[in-house]
C-alpha cells in the first residue's frame, strides 16, 4: 500500500530537488484484475557512461539529457543564464504570448492542494513529491520571489523563498518540468484558476528559449527537423509519394476499394492535415479517412509541401517561436493551396496548434477555416452520410479522450455520437470526457523513448490511464474477447501501444488499441469486411 | 495621542490596501492579449453540462455564437459562494475553508452597513444586523483560520507548503476574528462604534478603548499586507477565469483584440537560444529562421 508523502519539513523540498531518488515501483497504483499480483520492472538507473554524459532529474529519469557541465564556469553560466531568462519571462516584449495567464497562476496560488489528487502522474507514482502538480510551480516561484523581486532576500525563510539558487537547482527544474504531461487536469480543480501546467510549459520555454536546453525529440528531432525536413518523422516529399502509393495498394488489397489518394488539388474543400506519424506506423489511419471521404463524396487533398503533410506542432510543448513557425507554415501551405478548409486528423495536439492557439497568431492574410475531422465525422455517420452496418463492431470499444481536443478545446460530444452509432458495446472509462486521464504520453512524451524514459512512462505516466482501461472492459477482461480501445490521437496512439506492451494487454486481456476513422471503415458496408486487423502492432 | 495614531494607521492601510489592490488589478488587466489557453468545461458554452464548445459544430464559425452569460454569472457565484471546486475536489479542506470565507465575507458586510449608519442611514434593525454581522462573521473567520492554522501545521501535504509568514497571516485573522467577536458582544447595539470610527478617521479624538482600538489596528494591519499576498486572489480569479479559462472569443469577433496583437508582433524578442534569433520583433522572428534564406 502507499505511504504518505516522505518529507516532512519545508528544507527538504529543497533537498527534494537536489537529492537523487529513484521511482520505487512498488509505491505505484495498484492494478485491478488481472494484474493483482503484477511485478512492475524497475526503472532502470542511468548507467556510469550515460550519467558522465547526462544529468538526470531527481528521480533519476533523464528526458531533457541536460549535458554534465565541463567546469565550473559552465555552471555559473547556466545559473546566470537561468535567471536571465526568467528575467525575460516576466516581460511583455519577449513573453506577451503567456505573460497574463502566466503572472496570474505564479502570483495568486493559495497552496490548498486542492490540484494534487488530480494528477496522474502524482498519484500515479504512489505520491511522489516532485510530481505533486504545484511542486515545479513553487520552486519557481520561491526563486522569483528571492532572485527576481526587489528586497527578496529580506527576511527569506519568514517568506517562505528559503531556496539557494545553484546549478542542481536549475538543472533539476529544468528535468522536472519534463514529468508533467501539460494535460491540465490539476488546473480543472483549481478553485483560484491558477494552471500549473501552463507554469510549467513556461519553465520548458525559458530553458529552450534562453539556454536551449529541450527535450531532444521535441527540438532537434521535433520542430527543427519539421522545418528544415518538412516533418519531424523524417519523411520528405519523396518518401510521402511511396507511402501514397503504398496506401492506395493496401486500401485496394484490404477494403477492395480504387481509391487515389488525391495530393495538392488546388481549391479542395479540405486540407487533410495528419501527424505524420501515421503514415509510418498507423498507415491504415490514412487509408480509412481516405475511404470515408471518398465514399461521402467530399472533394479533398493532402499536400506535398514541407510542413503541409504534417500536422504535428511539438512547439506548442515547449517553444512559442518553434510554434509560432510551424503554425504559420502549416497556414501558409492551406493558403497557397487555395483549399476551403483544414480539416485535422486524428492528432490532439494538432487540433490544438492549429485551431485555438493559431487563432490569435496568424494574420488575416493568411487565415483559412480550420474544423476538426470528429465534427466531420459525426456528421456523416450520425446523417447517414455512410452506409454503415454497426454488428460488424460487435466487440467491447471504450474511448479515451485526449486532452488536448477534450480539456482544452471542448471537443466531447461528436466522438461519442459517433460511437454510440457505431460500436454497440461501447462503454465509457471513468472519468471521461473534459476529466480523463491524460494517457501518459501528452507534451511530446509519447515520442521519447531514449534512456529509461519510456519505462518511466509506462509505469509511472501512464497507470492511472491503464487501471481506467482495464476498469472499463472489467465485464470482459479475459483474453478470449477481443476489446477495442479507440484513441483518436496519434500521439496517445503511440502510448497506449507502449502501455499494452509492457503490461501485455493484448495477450492477458485481448486489448487492442486503434483510431476512430478504423471503427468507422470497419463498419462500412462498401468495405470489405475485416478492416480491423486483430493484431497487435 | 493613542486615537490620532490609530486615525493615521488606519488611512495609511486603507491608501496601502487600495492602492496595492489596484496596482496589480492594474497589472493583470493590462498585461498584453495572449495566446488563448482555455480550459473546459467553459461556463458560458451552451454544451457547457458536458464541457463542450462551439468547436463541436460543422463550420462553426458559420454559426451564431450562443455566450450564456448568467450560467457564467452563476458559476461564479457557485464558487465564491460555496466554494463549490474546493467542495468537490477538497472536501476536507472545504470544511475549514467555507466557514472562513464566510466569516471574511460577513465582516466586509458588516463593515458596508457601519459605513452606511456613518453617513447617517442608521436603523435600529440595522444595528441589530450588524451585531450579528460582527458576531457570526468574527466569530467564522476565527474559528476558520483557527482550523487552517491547525491543518496547515498537521497535514503534511499542506505543512511543506505553507510559509511562517502564511502561519502569521492566519494568526492575525484569529485574533482579528476573536476581537470582533469581543466588541460586537462588549458594544450591545454597536451603538458607539460608527461615531467612534468617524472620530478616529477624522482625527476627532474621541477616546477609543482598548479592545476596540486593538481590533482596528488588527484589522488595518491584514488590510495593509493583503495586497502582497495571493489573498489578492478575491479579484484575480476574475481574471484566470475570465480572460484565461474561460476565454475563447475567436479573434474576428474582436477587432481590438486584433490591432493589439499586431502591436505585439512589433514587440522586440531578447531570448538568447541560437534557433530564435534574438534581437529582432516578434514578426520577424517567427516568420525566419536563423541559418535558412528569409522566407525559405
Ligand atoms: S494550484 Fe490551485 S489547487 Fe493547486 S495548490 Fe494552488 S491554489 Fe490550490
Ligand atoms: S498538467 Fe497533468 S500531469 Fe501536469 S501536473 Fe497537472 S495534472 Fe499533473
């Protein structure tokens, strides 16, 4: 069973931060049926090599990989560094971006806790302190009260800013604000308002900002390569073209459809925009928007441009100038094509790039109509649009929610329209919609698997939302009933395949994971039966 | 002597509090527009029961926007009222915490009615109201500090977090309560306490008893301090939820929104990482990237 928190006495937060402590896997949540008597791996230490290399944070995970400092100075320049960037954070030239919802949750949290149960990831750990949501967000604000404000170092204990600002400090903050999924479901509790999510993404843009210090598969291999490459997969125009091809011979092999997969149609109606994700490793999402909006007869296109086959923006995780030129490229490409609208795929945080947060940056010039493909989608399943035969779904589905179109966008009902229609065994997780869990792999998670963050976050990130799954198929957990878990992500796609890995969900209770789109195909009677292939992958 | 120094105290915590109250309202709502950051369920949107939005419409921005102002105006009141969030999500914490913002709520009340008995709208239901006003209301912020003060000390969750100076903020508030209590009871009819305040704060030197002279510059003392501190959260919620939370005007919706954020985009970025660029505006930097051919 749990044991309530470790520390005890205001110093030992600080000690918190500077002080290694591994995750001890038997402090998790406990797992219901079947998984009573799971023995969770341990998280496994960086090894001698990697730790003469890598910082790791104080639980001993390391995602940013902040580089071990070669002198003395280095570290004085990172400390200095630090605060200059939090200097800038507060100003409205170089963070007008946030600076209002930023001041607003640093200046106004009572400390009531009241976020604290909210958290996956800190009641997923069993309680560990350096997840608590408002953790990361007090360090910061004990070393803007000190550092930052005039007169704070007067009297600092009274006030509670009792924290010596050093190297370890500033590396372990920067490491830590890389254990929060940005999912926001802390901020839904807040009485006050305040967000630490929206705290801690400021964190992750000072360091990438000011130090460029970010999570590598965000940066390097996320948005510079998005903008340079033309995707962050790697997948340049060349590529795209085998993988269309490849597409309109599988959708022909399995559905026995000759479906085009239209590219750059001047004046389309829409602009399909994917994660690119999918071509590469969930190739039959792309197939299955394609068979539904041909067989609605909708005019639509994908584009060959750089930036315009993919939907991802990892900026919105960490970076406001990353994601500011993403999110202009993405427009521009819509613009120049001349299409009517963008419609985005099965992508959270690409609805959530393209839609709410591009609504106050991109100029008139360059604006065009953005709608999300579940509104599309209800339409045409709930009118009809489709010819449908839903017992070909005769199987358990539930849904989870991903954030960044639920919380964040109020993007809830169309989805589950669409599956009542279709899927008649469709079961709700607890809690659902605008309060699910976070799946474990929001804010760029689920694309970091490098040194033992995936184990991280499969066993820590990701319990709560895997003890939800097994709660919602508990009536048929066994493996002989094939279960499907529909996540319209790419991203949470990429987690709940992680999850039913390492907690061999497939073998143990028959779990399978896929899109929307897929369910829908599978229902369609124009396709040939079995487009959902039972396998896990 | 002792009743124009307290006069002083008083009008130097009222300026204090007032001042400080505006400068950082002043802060917030001056701070520039920001990107939007909403967070649902929105109280406003019509499919607010499950949390949805207007996204949830085909072409949504074809139709007409549907804003419930008095489901927001009732949210709002939920949550000043019944601390309805820390009911669901903290319901220990409710128990300490309800009784004490009621108890606040009370005394400002009661502060309001003495205010208006000064300017001569005086009734003896009045009086009565306002005696209760002082009993129930100090007697609700003692005890409910008093409980917070002890939760605080004993819940380790809320122990680490909790500051020396937080400890003596709630130390005030029960003594402040406590004496309330104690001049409401002492005073039957709260008859001489609107003549005594005029004196005091026009320096008429009317003499003040101990009790009551205590209690003002108790009072005065948390008015002077309470903009320093996240109490001030009494009006910034209006901003978290207003112009954060609950935020998600589309831009075309507000012209003004949108000639400030042009203003913004000339707004010179600083940040020293090599991939921004620094030294340039917004625009510049957003729409370059350093190392590639401008417009590349
Ligand atoms: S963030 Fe909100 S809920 Fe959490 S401790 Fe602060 S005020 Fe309380
Ligand atoms: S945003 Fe999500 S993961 Fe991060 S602290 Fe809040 S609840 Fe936890």
């Amino acid at each position: 069973m749990m044991e309530g928190p470790r520390i005890q006495t205001r110093e030992e937060m600080s000690s918190f931060l500077t002080e290694n402590e591994g995750v001890d896997v038997n402090r998790l949540v406990p797992l219901p049926f079947p998984y009573e008597d799971w023995q969770d791996e341990p998280i496994p230490r960086l090894t001698d090599s990697q730790l003469e290399r890598i910082v790791p944070g104080p639980d001993g995970i390391a995602a940013a990989q902040i580089p071990v400092p070669e002198s003395d100075e280095e570290r004085d320049r990172v400390v200095a560094s630090f605060l200059e960037g939090l200097r800038k954070l507060l100003t409205k030239e170089n963070n007008w971006t946030f600076l209002q919802p930023f001041i607003l949750s640093l200046e106004n949290c009572v400390k009531c806790q009241t976020c604290a149960d909210a958290c996956p990831i800190y009641t997923g750990s069993g309680e560990m302190e350096v997840y608590r949501p408002t953790f990361r967000a007090e360090i910061l604000r004990k070393i803007v009260d000190r550092y930052i404000k005039p007169g704070g170092s007067i009297f600092p204990k009274l006030r509670g800013n009792d924290i010596e600002l050093d190297w370890d400090v500033v590396v372990r903050l920067a490491e830590l604000s890389y254990r929060c999924t940005l999912c926001r479901r802390c901020a839904q509790t807040c009485p006050v308002g305040v967000d630490n999510a929206l705290i801690t993404r400021e964190i992750r843009k000072l360091f990438s900002q000011e130090l460029g210090i970010a999570m590598p598969e965000l940066h390097e291999k996320g948005t510079v390569k998005q903008l340079t490459v033309g995707s962050s997969t790697g997948l340049n125009p060349a590529g795209l073209a085998d993988i269309m091809e490849f597409a309109e011979e599988d959708i022909q092999e399995k559905a026995g459809l000759n479906i085009p997969m239209p590219m750059d149609v001047e004046g389309a109606e829409y602009l399909v925009m994917h994660n690119a994700g999918e071509f590469l490793s969930w190739p039959e999402n792309l197939q299955a928007f394609a068979i539904i909006l041909e067989a609605a007869g909708i005019k639509w296109t994908l584009s060959s441009e750089l930036l315009g086959y993919d939907s991802v923006n990892y900026g919105l995780f960490y970076d406001d100038v990353q994601y500011s030129r993403v999110a202009l490229k993405h427009y521009e490409v819509a613009k120049n094509l001349g299409v009517k609208k963008m419609l985005v795929g099965e992508c959270g945080h690409a609805h959530k790039a393209l839609m709410p947060i591009a609504d106050r940056l991109i100029p008139e010039e360059l604006r065009v109509r953005t709608e999300s493909c579940l509104v599309l989608l209800e339409d045409l399943v709930v009118n009809e649009k489709l010819l449908l035969d839903p017992s070909r779904n005769d199987f358990p589905v539930t849904l989870h929610d991903p954030c960044n179109i639920t919380r964040s966008m109020g993007i809830v009902q169309p989805e589950r329209n669409i599956l009542k229609k279709i899927a008649p065994r469709f079961r709700e997780m607890e809690p659902h919609g605008v309060h699910n869990y976070c799946c474990g792999g929001g804010s760029g998670f689920a694309i970091c698997s490098s040194l033992n963050f995936s184990q991280w976050r499969t066993r820590v990130a990701g319990r709560l939302k895997f003890r939800q799954i097994l709660e919602a198929f508990a009536d048929e957990i066994g493996p002989g009933t094939k279960k499907y878990l529909c996540a319209p992500c790419s991203n949470c796609k990429g987690q709940m395949r992680d999850l039913i890995n390492y907690y061999e969900a497939w073998d143990r209770c028959g779990i399978l994971y896929g899109g929307l789109v897929e369910l829908i195909v599978n229902a369609m009677v124009d396709v040939r039966e079995g487009f959902i292939e039972w396998e896990m992958h | 002597m002792v009743g124009y120094l307290l006069g002083g105290w008083v009008w130097l915590c009222l300026v204090t509090f007032a001042g400080g109250c505006l400068l950082r309202a002043f802060k917030y709502a001056t701070a520039p527009v920001h990107l939007r950051w909403d967070l649902y369920p929105v109280a406003h949107e019509p499919g607010r029961d499950h949390g949805g939005s207007y996204f949830e419409q085909l072409e949504w921005w074809t139709k007409k926007r549907e804003k419930d102002h008095l489901a927001e105006i009732f949210a709002m009141a939920a949550e000043i009222l019944l601390l309805k969030g820390v009911w669901e999500n903290n319901r220990r914490l409710w128990w300490a915490s309800f009784p004490f913002h009621w108890g606040l709520y009370l005394l400002v009340g009661t502060t309001l009615g003495l205010m208006a008995v000064m300017v001569g709208l005086g009734s003896p239901f009045v009086t009565v109201v306002l005696t209760a006003g002082g009993v129930i209301g100090g007697g609700l912020t003692c005890l409910g500090a008093l409980a917070l003060l002890v939760m605080r000390s004993t819940d380790q969750k809320l122990r680490l977090y909790t500051t020396p100076l937080d400890r003596a903020n709630l130390l005030v508030l029960v003594l402040f309560g406590g004496l309330t209590v104690a001049i409401a009871v002492g005073f039957p009819g709260m008859n001489d306490v609107p003549a005594g305040l005029v004196s005091l704060l026009s320096f008429g030197g009317a003499t003040i008893p101990a009790v009551w002279a205590l209690q003002i510059a108790v009072g005065a003392l948390f008015l002077f301090y309470l903009p320093l501190t996240r109490m001030v959260h009494f009006f910034a919620k209006y901003f978290t939820y207003h112009q954060v939370r609950w935020d998600d005007q589309p831009i075309e919706e507000n012209p003004k929104m949108a000639s400030r954020l042009q203003a913004a985009l000339a707004f010179g970025v600083d940040w020293s990482a090599d991939h921004v660029g620094g030294g340039r505006t917004w625009g510049e930097v957003a729409t370059t990237i350093p190392g590639m051919e401008e417009g590349e």
